[in-house]
C-alpha cells in the first residue's frame, strides 16, 4: 500500500514537472515571436516625394541674409542650401 502510494506520487511529480516545462517552453516561444514582431521593419523602396515643391523651390533668400525663425543649426544650413539653388 505504501509502496502503491509512493508510486502515485512520484507520477504525480512528474507529471507537475512536464506540466512546468512545457509552460516555460510555451512562454520562451511567446517572447521570441514578441521579439521578432518587434525588430521587423518594412521599409518601401520608394518615396512618394520626388523634390522640393514647386511653391517652395521658387522661393529665394535674400543675399546675405539667414532665415530669421527658430530653427536648430542644421536645419538653417539644409534651408539655406536648399533655397540657394
């Protein structure tokens, strides 16, 4: 009997062991599809803008002059480039 006993629970543990494994397995394969969802990117091959607008690329500076709105350094420069052309 105690031996019949011994046996059920030791099945028993066994059987709660796979149980675990197999949810670690299932949550591992879950963060990896979470993973890989998140690091692909689509990227087009194509830009729907072909250049400056017409509206805009008309526009000139003033000789000698920079542009007068708030704007970072870099972007001043790119405005400027872009207009002088």
């Amino acid at each position: 009997m105690v031996l019949l006993l011994l046996l059920l629970l030791l099945v028993l543990m066994m059987m709660m062991m796979m149980m675990m494994m197999m949810m670690m397995m299932m949550m591992m394969m879950m963060m990896m599809m979470m993973m890989m969802m998140m690091t692909v990117q689509v990227v087009p091959q194509f830009t729907v803008f072909s250049g400056m607008l017409p509206h805009i690329a008309h526009l000139k500076l003033k000789p000698g002059v920079s542009p007068s709105f708030f704007m970072h350094d870099e972007l001043k420069m790119v405005c400027t480039a872009f207009c002088q052309q």
